[in-house]
C-alpha cells in the first residue's frame, strides 16, 4: 500500500495515511461508498492463469464460455452463481502453476487446462469466395470462434485458439486439440493470490479451501490487512470445528452434502452474502438459494452452541434453509470490543466509515488542504455529513454533529479525529408479556 493506514496506539506513525480504532463505546467526498465486491481464486481446467480478472455479474453471464471456458449453465460453473448471487462484481483468480496447453496442425489452446482437449477446429471452403477457406472453432461441439481468411498467415488469434499461422488449411470436419494437462495447485498458489489481491478493494474474500494451513494464511491475510493496513473487508472460511475468534473473519459452520461438490461450498455464497449486504442490513435470517444441499441436521442445543463459538450457520425454518444468525467468529470480548463487534452488521458500519474516511482524506486533504482550524473545520463537516447519510438509512443512530471533533494532532503535519456512533442491529429476538383479562 502506497499510503499508511491501520489502527494506532500513539501519535507515531512515519507514512502519511489515516489511521483509525474502533473501540466499544462505553454505553472521495463524503457520500458512501457501494458495497457489493468480493474476491476470491478458484481451480479451473480453463481460464487465464496466475492473473487477477475483474468480472461482473453480466461478464459471468454473457461472457463465461470466453472466460471459464463454460455456458453460464453448467455444473463447472455453480461456485461462481453461488458467488454473483448477492454481489456486483468479483476479482477472480485461477489458481495452479505449471500444466500444458491443447494443441493441433493449426494452433494452440489459449489457456493451459484439460478442457482445451475438448476444442476442435473445422476448415471448409467458402461458399461465395472459394479462394477462401472458413475456420471455425468449436468447443464440444459448439462453436465458439469463426473467421474467413485466405491462407493460414491471415488467420486472427481469437478468445480460445493461438494459431500456428504456418501450413496449408486443408479442410477438415474437425481436427482435435490434445495434450492439454491442468496445472498444479499448491498452498504457494493462495500466497500468490493474496500478494497480487492486496492491492485491489473488496468488500470479502473467500478461502475455497479445507487445508487447515490455506485457511490460516487467509485468517492472518485479514488481520495484517485490517489492523496494519487499515484495509477493511472480512473473509470467509469454512471452519467448523475451530474457532478464528476475530471480527473480520466469518467461520462457515455447515458443510455441503451433494457428491462430488466441496464440503466447503458454502463458502462461495457466503462470500457474497458478506460483501453483498448493504450497510444499514442484516444477513440473519436470510434465505439460502443458492444450488447446494445444506448440511441442516442440527438440534436446537447444537445451533445455541454454534453462535456461542461464533458460526455462521444455516439452519431449517419449515421448507427453507436460512441464516440462523449474521455473526463472525470473534468469542473473545473486551473492554474495547464487546458483543456488538460479532454482529456483521456492526463490522459492516465500521468498515464502511474506515474506508470511507480514509479514501475521503487520502483524496481530497492529504497533501492539499492546511492543517489549519479552517481546514479542520471542513474535515469535520464532511465527516459529519458522512454520518448524516448512515443515520437516514438507518445504519447508525442518535448521530450528533458533537460526536465528532477534529482537532490538531501531536505534530503540526497531524489532525486528531474522535468520533461516537450507535450502531443500528436488526431485531434478532422478541420478548413479549400479554395481560389477560
């Protein structure tokens, strides 16, 4: 990270940047920012290898035979639906190192990967032109890229052929790619991912994994990021028999039943529903439905203790399977973090005013406006107006332009922010006394 950022325990940070804490109270402008992005690798047998992609929910519906090498439809793809179903957009990155591309006479498969086996390229004359020659690619059958050229030299590499542009374009009704092999994964893949993810802004991150030491290296990915960095998002792990005991990690309990999907498919779903849920909602009680058999098989007393070790887990109401409570997995409580910080909710608020801020001072006043009582009056009323918003969409309440002062810092190049916000949760339990007469 080019600029400072994280929590603070003196006034004695060397990088310029905002530093922020949230603590329990004891009882580039100032709008908000949009929710909705999540970040998460996947093992693939067809894709761009080793790269962060960006990709929206329309790319994955429009765009997934180029860019995964499958119809939006196909089982292959079910992580990534699983995934888009709450949010607007994804920073993917297909994990593996190594593997070997398909290949024929007339080209080379884009990406390494098994699936290139399944390309074949067709040539035939050309109907109105015979002095030129069609080619066409197909993918099981499908075709996926077509051109019309006159010899091999004028052929265009496309989304899923690089051709040898070399030979004679003798016609064929399908000539196959073979020897395309997938590459290896290893837990150094996930190193990668997190070292090139670092420098993007999510909202979560997903570990689709069930390697104890995977799911610890994106646990600590998330503590370093939130506490040093001051990148503020959550992460989600499938972790059903231990605990992280942090807010910025949620602990999926459940496990997927169908044959031959991941135990931890829920991961993908969850991911979403953490970077998906607006800041002034919650996630308790919300409806799966998603494309997974949910493991729901859990008495009363099991889901009780599920929430007092701080799961996040799904349980049967009737026909539906749903949210049993919107927690991470932090158990711990402090003077400085009580029960309100394993609510989602809460983290959500606090992280949207960490990002929010901080992209707010890192644009608009770092390095521009003096550290004088105008300039710090004018920090004070955007921060202000910041939680203005979240008070009318009811995120936080009983927000007071007192609660926030800003104020020099302990050198001249410094401004001292204290801020107090009441957290609005959702209603969770009913308590209710009927007089009878």
């Amino acid at each position: 990270m080019a600029l400072g950022g994280g929590t603070f325990l003196v006034q004695n940070k060397i990088l310029p940047g905002a530093f922020m804490n949230f603590v329990s109270a004891a009882r580039a402008n100032a709008n908000l920012s949009d929710r909705g992005i999540a970040a998460m690798p996947f093992v693939s047998d067809w894709g761009a290898l080793g790269e962060v992609m960006e990709v929206t929910t329309g790319d994955l519906q429009r765009n997934s035979m180029r860019l995964f090498g499958y119809d939006f439809t196909a089982n292959s793809l079910r992580p990534f639906r699983e995934l888009f179903k709450n949010i607007r957009t994804a920073f993917l990155f297909r994990l593996g190192t190594g593997g070997a591309k398909a290949s024929n006479s007339y080209g080379t498969a884009k990406y390494v990967g098994e699936r290139g086996n399944r390309i074949s390229i067709r040539v035939a004359d050309n109907v109105d032109d015979p002095a030129t020659k069609e080619v066409t690619v197909l993918l099981e059958g499908n075709i996926v890229a077509f051109q019309t050229v006159k010899n091999s030299a004028n052929l265009i590499d496309d989304d899923f052929v690089d051709y040898a542009k070399t030979g004679t374009l003798i016609n064929t009704a399908g000539t196959p790619m073979t020897g395309g092999t997938n590459p290896t994964i290893t837990n150094g893949n996930h190193q990668t991912f997190l070292d090139k993810i670092e420098g993007f802004a999510f909202n979560a991150i997903g570990c689709p994994s069930n390697d104890s030491g995977v799911k610890l290296l994106y646990a600590e990915f998330t503590k370093r990021m939130r506490d040093e960095q001051g990148v503020k998002f959550q992460c989600v792990n499938y972790n059903p028999n231990s605990n992280t005991d942090f807010e910025g990690v949620i602990d999926v309990m459940n496990k997927v039943l169908d044959i031959g999907e991941p135990e931890y498919g829920l991961v993908y779903w969850t991911t979403g529903v953490a970077a998906g849920t607006a800041v002034n909602r919650s996630a308790l009680n919300k409806i799966y439905d998603g494309e997974y058999t949910v493991d729901v098989d859990y008495t009363q007393a099991q889901l009780e203790r599920a929430i007092l070790g701080g799961k996040f887990a799904f349980h049967r109401v009737g026909d539906n399977v749903r949210v049993l409570s919107d927690i991470n997995s932090l158990t711990t409580l402090t003077v400085e973090k009580n029960y309100l910080f394993q609510e989602n909710q809460t983290i959500r608020v606090i992280d949207q005013i960490a990002n929010d801020i901080a992209l707010l001072f890192n644009t608009r006043y770092l390095g521009i406006v003096p550290n004088d009582q105008g300039g710090r009056i004018s920090l004070w009323s955007d921060i202000v107006s910041h939680h203005e918003q979240l008070q009318e969409i009811r995120a936080i309440e009983d927000f007071s332009d007192s609660d926030v002062t800003v104020s020099q810092g302990a050198t001249k190049r410094a401004v001292m922010v204290t801020d107090c916000v009441t957290v609005v949760n959702a209603m969770a339990q009913l308590y209710m006394i009927v007089a009878v007469a």
